[in-house]
C-alpha cells in the first residue's frame, strides 16, 4: 500500500472539453447545432461552383463510376450514389438509434409524453403529402409527394440555438424527436414508395442475416467487426432485393441493444479490486493486477449500452463529414435568370407545390395532429411548452433540406429535379425566417401560455 496522501480530485478521470457535452441528448444537440452551420456553408459552396465555369466538371465529378468488376459480373455506382445509398446508410442508422434511445432512456420513455411527438410528426406528414397531391392535381410531379414528408434535424436545431435561452428545453427535446421520427417515417416511405421491382430471394438474404445479428447478440458476441461484416452483407442482399438499402440503417439500427451490460453496482465492485501496479513492475501481461485492469476496462466500457457507444463514435463523422457530403453532392442547382425561367416553365408547379407542402402543410399538420392527440387523452403537452412556442417550433419544421433533397433525387426525372430543388430551398429560406421571427418575437423564455 501507497502511503502518499491521496490528492483532491484524484479518484476522477481528467477534465476534458468533451466533459461540457455532458449528457448524451445535449451532445447530440451540440453537435447539430454546429452541424446545420456547417451543412450551410457546403450547401452555399455546391450553389456557386454551379454557378461557376467549373460546374460542367463539378457535376461530371459526381457521375464518376466507382465499383468492382470481376469477368462478367460488375458492382458499380456513381460517386454521387455511393453517398446517397451508402454513406446515407450511416445517417439513418444513426437516427435510429438516436430515437431508440430516446425511447428507452431518454425523454420519450414515457408513453403519453412520446406520444405528442409521434403524432405531430405523423401530421407534418400526412397534411404536406396532401397539400401537395392537391396543388398538383393531374399534373407531372405527383410521385414526388414524399419530398415534402421530412424535417431537417440539422437546420432546425441550429434555428433553435440561434435563439439560446429564451427557449425552454422542452421545445427542443419536441422538435428533436419529431424531426427523428418523421425522418424514420420519410424512409419507410422511400422503402415503399421509392423501391423498384422486389426480389425476394436477395430478401430472404437479408432477413437470414437480420437473424445472424440477433443470434450474435443472444450468445453475447459484443465485439463490433462481426456486425459490421454481418450488417455489411445485409446492406447488400437488400439494395439486391429491389428495396432502398438505407432502409438497413433504420433497421439495424432499431436492433441495437438499449441495455447496457454491467450495472453500476458490477462496476464498482470491479473497480474495488483495482490496485496500483506493484513497485517490482513485472513486464508481464498475466499478472493478477494486470487482468484485473483489463476486467475494469472492459466493465467501464460496458457500462454504456451499444446505443450510446455507437453514437458517441458515428454522430461527428455523418454530422461533419456525411452530411455535408451529401449536400456538397446533391445541392448544386443553376441560379442563372435564363436557367431559373426554364426551370419554372416546366416545373413550376412542383416548386410551387413543394413550397407550399412545407410552408403551410407542416406548420398546419403538426399544431392540428398534436391538439387532437392531446384532447383525446393520448398525449400530454409539457406546461412550458406553449401553443405559441408550439406553433414557433412547427413553422421552423418546414425546413426540411437534407431528407427532401433525399427523396427529390429518386422521385423525379431530369427535367423537374431542379424545379424541386428549387422548391425546396425557397421552402427551407422562408421556413427558417418565419419561424424564428415567430419565436423571437415571443417573451423570453416562452412564459405566455
């Protein structure tokens, strides 16, 4: 035994910047929040290099095949599709898991309180799909009615800390969830309505190895490389099957364990057995304070469950690197007089009916559906959250870029693509404008009912 003096503060780890993120739910809101500034600036920087003389390369670039081919048999995209089937995979994964920890751990683990966010994200679905169907009657353009159905996680939350505290948390946890839950809904639709022709076999393909991963889980494998593999090999047979193979995000995702593996009680135990190195130091790995060390760092590690894990590690890299690569990838639209005429002469009722679908159908979906759930007894509204902040909240969900740019670019053909991208932008401007006037004309804080 050591009889040095212990020094204040020595039982805890070092202090570290990260240490400020302190919950997982204010981390992820920290990260999104830098996240939209960036997704921005990449989205600014795709408009003017397509505005650019450089815009016949940039474009070219993206449409650069990428793959494999072995004799006859040949697995290739488009640089561009890689990031909207491939590296999206990761987006949605990590939404789900986002929503499943909310569900489990977090602020919706309580039915009735979930229950508001479901139903107003079923609303800012279901109403702008309908806006939309109606503004385009009997015209081109209506498979395009899912474009309309998602909220921008990003933008939104960046709307929110631009207003700092004089919004209460409650709005915040509110528009996180409901903008997770309809980006889980805007995918089962892209899997319905956006999927080519099934094939079942690479189907049973995939089912097979959804069973491998829960066969992994129930013998206790914890280790992340053979779900990577397993994941891998399911991400195939699906986009095999005919169905969008970012579906397997949202799925795999949904299978992650909640639960941790060591309790707090286990932890500490172990780390009661923790003792200092003995002074001789012996080089090798099989003494018993060595493995007791290695016990200890195995229990610290699975005191966190494999949903918070796995977020920690994939938030920064699809926040900072993912997501901006795709809007780099898929937000160049022509802003030139002549190009923008062409653009609204053939497709100027899809922009108008995207425009609309967001501005008014979202705003409209979410107050009605959560008033409805709440008078009929199925949800509850948080005191602080007013109707007013409420109706701030649903005007800032019409930015819906990310998700709709996603949807926009399987839903409609070459000759209406930058009508909706057009539509979607115009939408995301006036969204983001109008609801943050709107909150920020409200008392600090939200205090009026």
């Amino acid at each position: 035994m050591h009889d040095q003096q212990t020094k204040p503060g020595a039982a805890r780890l070092p202090g570290e910047i990260v240490d400020r993120l302190m919950s997982p739910f204010m981390r992820f809101l920290r990260i999104e929040s830098a996240v939209g500034a960036i997704l921005l600036s990449f989205t600014v920087a795709a408009l003017v290099i397509s505005n650019s003389p450089w815009a016949e390369m940039f474009e070219h670039t993206w449409e650069t095949p990428i793959g494999l081919q072995v004799g006859s048999f040949e697995f290739a995209r488009s640089l561009r599709e890689w990031i909207n089937d491939g590296l999206m995979t990761l987006f949605f994964f990590l939404v789900a898991l986002e929503l499943k920890r909310e569900l489990v751990l977090g602020e919706l683990n309580k039915p009735r309180m979930a229950a508001l966010s479901i139903a107003a994200a079923l609303g800012g679905m279901i109403v702008p799909a309908a806006i939309y169907m109606a503004v385009l009657s009997g015209q081109a353009g209506r498979q395009g009615w899912g474009t309309v159905m998602a909220t921008d996680t990003a933008f939104v939350i960046g709307c929110l800390a631009l207003l700092g505290s004089r919004i209460p948390q409650s709005l915040r946890v509110f528009m996180l969830s409901l903008a997770i839950i309809d980006d889980i809904g805007a995918i089962l639709v892209v899997a319905i309505g956006y999927s080519s022709d099934i094939v079942w076999w690479p189907l049973a393909v995939a089912v097979l190895g959804l069973a491998i991963i829960r066969g992994m889980e129930k013998l206790g494998i914890r280790g992340f490389l053979p779900y990577i593999l397993a994941g891998g090999l399911v991400w195939l047979a699906v986009d095999a099957s005919g169905i969008h193979a970012t579906v397997t995000g949202v799925i795999l995702g949904l299978m992650t364990p909640a639960r941790r593996w060591v309790s707090d009680e286990r932890l500490y135990a172990i780390l009661s057995q923790v003792i200092a190195h003995p002074a001789s130091s012996e080089s090798s790995g099989k003494t018993k304070d060595r493995k007791t060390l290695q016990t200890a760092e195995i229990a610290a590690r699975e005191t966190l469950s494999p949903v918070e894990r796995l977020e920690i590690v994939l938030h920064p890299w699809v926040g900072f690197v993912i997501m901006p690569l795709f809007a780099f990838a898929n937000a160049g639209l022509p802003l030139k007089l002549n190009d923008l005429h062409g653009t609204l002469l053939e497709g100027g009722s899809v922009s108008l009916a995207i425009f609309s679908g967001f501005v008014l159908g979202k705003p409209m979906g979410i107050l009605l559906f959560s008033w409805l759930s709440i008078h009929l007894h199925i949800a509850i509204r948080p005191p602080e959250l007013t109707w007013r902040l409420l109706a701030g909240g649903s005007l800032l969900a019409g930015i819906g870029f990310t998700m709709a740019l996603f949807i926009a670019n399987m839903a409609f053909s070459e000759n209406l693509i930058d009508s909706a991208k057009l539509g979607i932008f115009l939408a995301s401007v006036a969204s983001a404008v109008a609801g943050l006037s709107f909150l920020m004309w409200l008392p600090a804080r939200g205090n009026t009912p």
